[in-house]
C-alpha cells in the first residue's frame, strides 16, 4: 500500500510547528484475536486523531496479547504517544466498546485518523 505523508499542525506554549506525520492504515478488528507486542526494540511517535464526534478508548495490546486500557480521545484534540514498532493498537467506541480498528506503529512518525 502506497505511503501517505499527512502535514499536520500543533501548537506549543507559544509556537505553531508543522509536522509530516506517515498516514497508519487500519487493520480489521477480525484480526485482534492474533495481535500482540513483540518486542520494544525500535521506539516511534504516534498521534491518535479522533475525528468522530464522540470519544474512543485506546488499548495498547500487550506481549501477551491483552488489552491494556490507555484512556480515551476526545474528539478532534490529537494526542500523541511515544510507542514501539510491533506494538498493535485497537481503538474502540468508548460507548459500545466495538472495535473501529487495529494500528500498528512503523519506524516513521505516524498518524492514526480515527473515523
């Protein structure tokens, strides 16, 4: 799958920055059951971009291959992680607890549009 650069912009205390963030695909939420982290080897940024208009649950899953609860996102307030290659992240709607997908980080520094 063709890569997808996203600008992306923040602002900190008193500075707007531009950042190029790699655009993550989702993969079905079917696949969970054989997701898990396997190593912290190679260390990398995310941002979680909630664009729905209610919040989600972020659920980082873990070497054994459970979730572990890392909060919500409100919508449209990005949040970013320091995470590691291989470690897969579901997002779930924070009402239903349905899985909306599953991310899994690469060495650049990523996007993960949560829709």
């Amino acid at each position: 799958m063709p890569s997808t650069l996203i600008e992306f912009k923040r602002t900190k205390m008193t500075h707007e920055q531009t950042l190029q963030l790699q655009l993550l695909h989702s993969i079905h939420p079917t696949n969970e059951p054989m997701m898990r982290s396997l190593h912290s080897a190679l260390k990398t940024q995310v941002t979680f971009m909630n664009v729905r208009a209610s919040p989600v649950n972020l659920w980082w899953k873990g070497f054994d291959g459970k979730r572990v609860s890392y909060g919500s996102a409100q919508p449209n307030a990005p949040m970013e992680m320091t995470t590691y290659v291989t470690h897969p992240w579901v997002i779930t709607d924070e009402e239903t607890d349905l899985p909306l997908g599953i991310w899994i980080p690469t060495v650049e520094t990523g996007l993960i549009l949560i829709n």
